[in-house]
C-alpha cells in the first residue's frame, strides 16, 4: 500500500524541501525574476514571453525567461509555492535531474510551441505571457500523475494523485473561460506536455515503444505471406 502524500496540510506528508534544493532555487528564481520584472518594467517587458518578440523578432531567450516571471501578485505567492512544495515533492521522487527536464524543460518547451502556434495566430504575437504559473502547474499536475490512483491529502481532503492533477488541469480552463484562451496558450501546452512527460515515460522509452511498433507492423506484414498447412494434403508441411 503507497504511503498517503499531502498537500496544503494534514499528516502523512513528504515535507518541505532544503531551501537548497532545486524545487527552492526555482521557487526563489521566479520570485527574483517577478519582483525584477515589476520595478523595472523596461526589463519584465524582454524577459516575457511575446511570440512576435521572439520570431521575427529574435529576441530567442524570452522562452527561457518567461518561467520565471508572474506579474499579479497571486501568481508570484501561488508560483513559488507550487514550485517550492509540490515541486521539492517531486524532487524528493524524481531526483534533481529529472525535476529540471520536466518542469523547466516543459515551460520552455511550452514557450517555444506557443511561438510556433502564433505563425499560424497572428493575435498570439503581441501577446505578453509570463510563465511562473506555467511552470506551476507542471509540477501540480506532475506530482498528481505521478501518484495516479495512490492516495494524497489537499488542505485535509483525501483525494486520489489523478483527481489532484484533475484540479491543476481544472485550473487552465477555468482561466481559459474567464478570459480567452489565447492567454492560457502556454498553459494548454503545458498540460500536454507534462501528461506525455509523466506517463509516456523517458525519451529512451518513448523510443523503445516506437521500435517495438514498427517491429509488430513487421511481424505482421510478413504473415500475410504465411500460408496455413493442410492436414488433408501431407506435402503442405514443406510450403513455409
């Protein structure tokens, strides 16, 4: 039986991370890069995401930057916190490796598809995306996928880890019908993302499914070519 995991209170839970870890360093780095991006605007204004900024624009680190800046102060609180928590969880399962190619890795990725979608979207390219939340709710709904049907503890509620990423994912489209889902592009893409990140397995796995297909497809061809031996007809056995 898996051990029950908490979030937001209760017994039974993984604890808080060293703030030396790298769940802390990515909590404390999106804190720095929000308050930055606040008191100076010029400098929020190149460090989010605007597609149009990156392509034709060339401004090619805005991907790698947007994750660490929230321009509301809820998404500053809620960000860190997510990260710092349900982040250093993940860390405490995954290892330091891991966390950064999911969560950083995914934002990143999130920002370059969004940048992709608006040469198809012009009204995307004008549009500011900061990304501390988007790399939030990859490690939200991360953590919950990870502990699937196991049992988690959200502020004294027992739910199941896939009701948990449920919320996380519930979260996107609730913000997606309060506004318009040209803001939650990169969040959108983050859930995607995340799931095949979490339950598609490693690259290596990925590719060894993808081997493993083309193998059955193989299998498969080549018995159409196989001809059933007849018990009627003796000479039969020597066809195949």
């Amino acid at each position: 039986m898996r051990p029950m995991r908490s979030f937001g209170g209760g017994g039974g839970g993984v604890g808080f991370p060293s703030v030396e870890s790298t769940a802390a360093r990515l909590a404390i780095g999106l804190v720095v890069g929000s308050v930055l991006s606040l008191a100076v605007r010029s400098v929020g204004a190149l460090l989010v995401l605007t597609p149009g900024a990156v392509f034709p624009g060339l401004m090619l680190w805005q991907p790698f930057t947007y994750g660490f800046v929230e321009l509301s102060p809820l998404g500053i609180i809620f960000g860190a916190f997510a990260l710092y928590s349900i982040g250093g969880g993940l860390e405490m399962s995954w290892g330091s490796k891991r966390l950064l190619w999911v969560v950083l890795g995914g934002t990143v990725l999130a920002g370059f598809l969004t940048v992709l979608l608006s040469l198809f979207f012009p009204q995307l390219r004008a549009m500011p995306y900061p990304g501390g939340w988007v790399m939030g709710t990859i490690a939200w709904v991360a953590y919950g996928l990870s502990i699937g049907r196991g049992q988690t503890n959200f502020w004294g509620i027992p739910i199941t880890g896939n009701v948990f990423a449920g919320i996380g994912a519930f979260f996107v489209l609730l913000n997606s019908l309060a506004g318009s889902w040209i803001s939650q592009v990169p969040e959108i893409f983050a859930l995607g993302i995340t799931f095949i990140a979490v339950r598609g397995g490693s690259p290596r796995t990925l590719m060894l499914r993808l081997q493993h297909w083309r193998l059955q497809r193989q299998l498969r061809g080549r018995s159409r070519h196989l001809r059933v031996i007849s018990e009627e007809r003796p000479d039969d056995r020597y066809l195949n």
